[in-house]
C-alpha cells in the first residue's frame, strides 16, 4: 500500500470511522442478554463470572446481582459455564451479524443472491473441528453435538473449541509459518531455539494479546535462556538487514525487500526508506564481539570468563586446543547471542547506495515508513518502535493481523497477497476490510475473541466455494473457498485415527533444559555454578533440543514420554521438531521448511500418494491397534461396520452405492483386511484431505 493510498484512506476516515462506530455502537447496545429462570422471569444482563455454584450478571444501570445456575433454565446455566472459558457471547454475535450484513450489500450490489447453502451439520462439525483445533472430530465427539438439540449448538461447540488444548497447538501452526519458527537456528544450525518456540506456545495457550506478543520480541533483551522472547531477534542474527525486510511483511503487510539495494521499483518506497526503517535497529547488537563477554554479561564478565577457562582445565578441558574443547568454547560462544541496546553502534548506508537523501557510509536516524512518527520520549529505539507498531493510530498493524486471520477462516484474504498487499490490489469487501480491523482493535487484539467473531458468522457456516477465485477480480466471500488441509491438518487427522483424541494431552520438547543451562549470570554466579552448566550442555549435545528438564531446578536432562512408532514421534505437529524432518509425512505433505515466510505448499504430489500408500503411520491408522478398528468392535453386522467407517473417516454415512462396495469389500477380503482397505480408500479421497 503506497503513500497515495494511505491518503486516500485519511480522506475517508470520517465515513470508515462512522462505519466504525456505528457497529461498535450496535456492539455495545447488544452486551445484554436475556437470562430466563425457571419460574420463566427474564432479565437483561451481561455475564460477568461463574462464582462456585452462582453466576454474576451485570445489569443495565451498572450494579451486579448473583443467581444461582440452580434456578436458570438448563440452557442458560449451560452458557454461563461455557462463558467461563471465553466470556460472553452477545458482542460476539452482534459483530458477526454485522459483517455479514456488509458481505450481503455487496453481494446484492454484484448481482449474488446471497450465502452460498448453509453448511449442514455433519459438515460443519467437520470444519470447525479442522478449522479451530487442526484435526477431524472423533466419533464421540460428532455424536455429542449431534444429540444436541440447542438452538444455540453451533455458537456454544465454538465456544468449546476454541478452549481446547487444540486451539493453540493449531493456532501455533498457523504463527510458527508465518515467524519461520524452527528449533536450530544460526549457521549451519548449531544453535537451539526450543526455548522461543515453547514461549510462542505459552503465549498462545495463555492467550495473550497479539500486540503484546509482538512488543515483547520487539523489546526483547538477553539470551534465549534469559528471555526466550529473544529468539525473534537471533532468529535472523548476522541477516540484520534481510531480518527487517521479513519484519515488514510480517507486521505491515509492506515487501520492501528490494528497496535494500535500489528504490522501489513498483511502489513509493526508495532504498531511503528501507534503511531508515531499519535504523530502529541500529543499536540493537545480537550477537556480542568474540572478546566481550564482559561488555555482554557486565563489567566483571570478561574476568569471570577468563576465570572459568581456567577453572575448566583444572577440570579436564583442554582449553589451549580449540579443536579438543570445541564444546566448551561452542558453549561460550552460544552464550554470545545476547540481545541488547548499545548506543554507539549505528545503521549506516552502504558503499553501493544510489539512492537519493544520503551518501554511501553516512549514518542513517530511524524513521517509520508511514503514520506518524515514532515517539522516543526517553525510550529506546526498539521500544519506540513497538510503541508505534501497536498504535491505534497505525494505518496497518491491526489490518494486517486481521486480514491474516480472515485467511485462517475464509481461506483467501480480504486484501492481498498479505505479505504486500498496494494500492491496486483487489478487494471486493473494502468496508468489511475496515470493520474488522476496528473489531482488532476493539477486541485488544485478542486473537480468540476475533476468530470467534469469524466462525460465528453465516459466510463461514456457509458451503465452500468450489470455483477457483479468479486471481484478477474481487472475490465476495459468499462462502469460504475449497482448500486442502494443511499439512499439519492432515497428519493430526491421521494420528487420531491411529491413536484418538489422546493425542490432544501429549506433550513434546518444551526447552526447559536448554532454558537451564543457558540461564547464566556472568556477574553473580560462581565459576563452579557456570561450569557446572557447561558440564549438562557438553553432556546432552547430541540430544539438546530433544530433551526437557526431568527435575525442576536440576540439570538432569530427559527425554519427554512421547509415543513412537519406530523412529516416528505419535505426537501433535506442533510437539514436534520444527520444522518435522525432511521426507517426513510433514516434509511430503507441504510443511514450510520455515526459511521464507508463508511457505507451506497445498499442492498435491506423486511422493504423499506413496506416504499414504505404504506409510507407517497409514500402516498404523488401518492395523488391528487402530483406534478405527477399535471403535468397530462393538459393531456386529457387517452394514454396520462399514458406517461405522465412513463415519469415523468423513463424519457421514455411507450413500446406498457406497455402503454397497464397502460391504462387498468386507465379503470378498475378510472384515479385518476389508476395513483396513476402506479405510485406506476414504483416506486417500478428495472428500477426507479437503476442508468443505
């Protein structure tokens, strides 16, 4: 999005912003909900809390009252627990109703009737479970809502969902694509990251705010034992200037990659700009001088280094060989990635610079690439930075997350690409684009509440669109568009096939052990403390980012209890290595390799045919363990088996034609080897690896 656009968008502030407040104007009229007891009294209020066995409602004047769930009818004492977990759900439906009344203008104004068919049940089940938590439902799971006979069903298994363990673990995905999150990291990957990656987990199991996500990698100072958060700035170490070029796509939608070397070929930017964009990082030092320790850890540090050399010979390490203790001084050198604020380093412009405002060599001062500017005010400059990122008054920040995440749900964004989207890109919805950056905002950038928004909507409950949207004119969002799952949907899917919802509990690495021995303090630990660190990294180097802490406090290393099967971890995508390894069912399947933002691949190839063919983990899913076969045995016809699979694999029954060939197979192959086949056939189906 250029500068002209940005004006445009300034001159329009006063009718996006009546648009703004009207909804949050209907938002705030609609907190209230109607609570009926069991007498049939009714009461305008919005829920509060769950205190014990009462809930607190809030009344219209202000004042709290406590009713006992006792005396609710069923289904309101049923919301009030489920709005524990994610509030109340009156402001949600308010803003869902109204994108889809700007949806609807638009599609009226094209000539488009309307939706596309509302979704029936067994279809949305199966969406919204691959949509919110990364995998397909269980049976149970299907059959619970199905003998629900709310009204409100749909909203409260949303609700549900998004409280899930699998909320997160799909959500990290999602965050671990687009930040290139991987456990090895620096040149030639000799580096752990395991502590950032399992900060990014507890960030989002934790629900914290986007914007304070950000702000605090913005801001981060230390190792990423200190703070793991760190790992956003030593992800890229060494790459500062290529690490800013990914830092604007990411938070503002902007690829000015190329302005690093020339102006902007298409767009207003100029090789100015980049660089004074980048000198917010001018004095941001990553990776401290090989002789600094002291300047790194403080003062007495560079002494305490030499000390524990010496210290570590007496012990054994042979110091005065490089080679012989390359361990020891790996170790030190790790400890080199520390991030932190020094004020005589400086952005410069480089020898080859031809642009305009500068000359090759002189120092470049910070200057944001749009909005008003970055107030310092006694800040430093990454802090004045993350400051201004999260403005309200950023014309991009909010629009950026917001038009991602409607990517999550509808599967095409409003505006895009997201990573660069300009002035003439298309976008059909301009005034849903600007709700639901206002929704961002007002929502405090909680990433739960907004996606809540979304899937309540009737656009996304809506059939997906199985037209390929044309890539030159505006697509409306009668539906969500057809896609395929993710890679990490697919191999989800299949664990729990092999092995049920049990798969949701267990966990992987977590970085605690690389935490402990990484967490060093050069100016108040003793020489014995910080060797004996060393002695647990030097111990577990082949296995460190494989391992968690077995006892708190100690630097005992363990690996976690993870099922296998062979060499294969039976655990959750995000639990696993990141990325998973190459020709692994993740590598085959598209999983980003994490090296360029946004790079998993939905296409489809002849190597996942063969993983689904003659994979273990299918070996595993269609074998006497599975819990496919399992759930079967209390099944006796064979009718009966057969849709028992069908609806195990595709949430459905079974057509009269397929119910049909699954029992000839059954017949003609035995009931163990027929149900291994069918299953191998539905799971190798369009209908099993699309999202609908």
């Amino acid at each position: 999005m250029n500068i002209r656009y940005l004006s445009k968008i300034a001159g329009k502030k006063a009718q996006l912003g009546m648009v703004a407040a009207l909804s949050l104007c209907l938002v705030s009229s609609l907190q209230a909900r109607v609570w009926t007891s069991k007498d049939g009294k009714k009461l305008d209020a919005a829920f509060v809390a769950l205190d014990g066995d009462k809930v607190e409602l809030r009344l219209k004047n202000g004042k709290t009252v406590k009713v006992p769930l006792d005396r609710l009818v069923k289904a309101d004492a049923e919301a009030a627990k489920r709005f524990t977990g994610v509030g109340d759900n009156s402001a949600t439906q308010a803003s869902a109703k109204r994108i889809d009344g700007l949806l609807a203008k638009n599609l009226k104004k094209a000539g488009i009737k309307g939706f596309n068919e509302a979704l029936p049940d067994d279809l949305f089940v199966r969406r919204v479970y691959l949509d919110i938590i990364g995998r397909i439902p269980t049976r149970e799971e299907f059959m619970r809502f199905a003998e629900n006979t709310r009204p409100d069903k749909r909203s409260g298994l949303i609700d549900e969902l998004l409280t899930h363990p699998g909320y997160s673990s799909h959500m990290f995905n999602y965050f671990a694509d687009m930040f290139r999150l991987k456990g090895k990291i620096g040149e030639g990957g000799g580096r752990r990251a395991e502590p950032y990656i399992k900060w990014w987990q507890d960030q989002l199991e934790g629900n914290t705010p986007y914007d304070q996500i950000v702000t605090k990698m913005i801001t981060a100072t230390g190792n990423i034992g200190h703070n793991p958060a760190s790992g956003f700035l030593l992800r890229d170490a060494g790459m500062e200037f290529d690490a800013f070029a990914n830092f604007s796509q990411v938070f503002l939608g902007i690829d000015i990659s190329c302005a690093q070397c020339h102006d902007h070929p298409f767009a207003e930017w100029t090789q100015m700009d980049f660089y004074r964009m980048a000198a917010f990082f001018g004095n941001t030092q990553r990776i401290a001088p090989g002789s600094a320790m002291g300047g790194m850890m403080g003062k007495s540090g560079g002494e305490k280094t030499k000390e524990l050399v010496i210290f570590a010979k007496k012990n054994g390490v042979p110091t005065e060989n490089r080679q012989l203790a390359y361990n020891f001084y790996r170790y030190l050198n790790f400890m080199r990635w520390d991030v932190k604020d020094d004020k005589s380093l400086e952005t410069q412009l480089p020898h080859d610079f031809s642009g305009s405002g500068g000359k090759p060599g002189s120092v470049v001062r910070p200057r944001t690439l749009l909005g008003g500017a970055a107030k310092k005010g006694g800040k430093t400059r990454r802090e004045a930075l993350a400051d201004w990122m999260t403005s309200p008054d950023n014309p991009r920040f909010a629009m950026v997350i917001a038009n991602r995440m409607w990517d999550r749900a509808f599967g095409k964004p409003l505006i895009g690409p997201i990573t660069d989207f300009e002035e003439d890109s298309v976008c059909g919805q301009p005034q849903v684009l600007a709700f639901v950056t206002s929704e961002m905002k007002r929502v405090n950038y909680d990433l739960r509440e907004f996606m809540r928004i979304l899937y309540n909507t009737r656009a996304y409950q809506g059939l997906a669109t199985t037209v390929e949207p044309s890539s030159t004119k505006a697509y409306l969002f009668a539906g969500p568009v057809l896609r395929r799952m993710k890679p990490e949907q697919a191999w989800d899917s299949l664990l729990l096939l092999a092995s049920g919802s049990k798969i949701d509990e267990v966990k992987g690495r977590d970085g605690s052990f690389m935490r402990s021995v990484m967490t060093v303090d050069f100016n108040k630990d003793s020489v014995e403390e910080i060797f004996a660190k060393y002695q647990a990294y030097d111990k577990n180097f082949r296995r460190l980012g494989a391992i968690v802490v077995s006892e708190p406090g100690e630097l005992q290393g363990a690996a976690p209890s993870v099922p296998k099967m062979g060499k294969i971890e039976m655990i959750r995508a995000a639990q696993m290595l990141q990325p998973a390894p190459a020709a692994s069912l993740l590598d085959t399947f598209g999983q980003s390799d994490r090296e360029v933002t946004d790079e998993h691949s939905l296409d489809g190839s002849v190597p996942q045919v063969l993983a689904l063919m003659n994979g273990s983990v299918t070996e595993r899913m269609t074998g006497g363990s599975s819990k496919i076969v399992q759930d079967l045995e209390v099944l006796d016809a064979i009718d009966d088996k057969v849709r028992g699979v069908f609806f195990t694999m595709l949430s459905r029954y079974p057509s009269d034609d397929e119910l049909k060939l699954g029992m000839k197979m059954m017949e003609d192959f035995g009931e163990d080897d027929g149900i291994s086949d069918l299953a191998w056939a539905l799971m190798n189906s369009p209908e099993f690896l699309f999202v609908q």
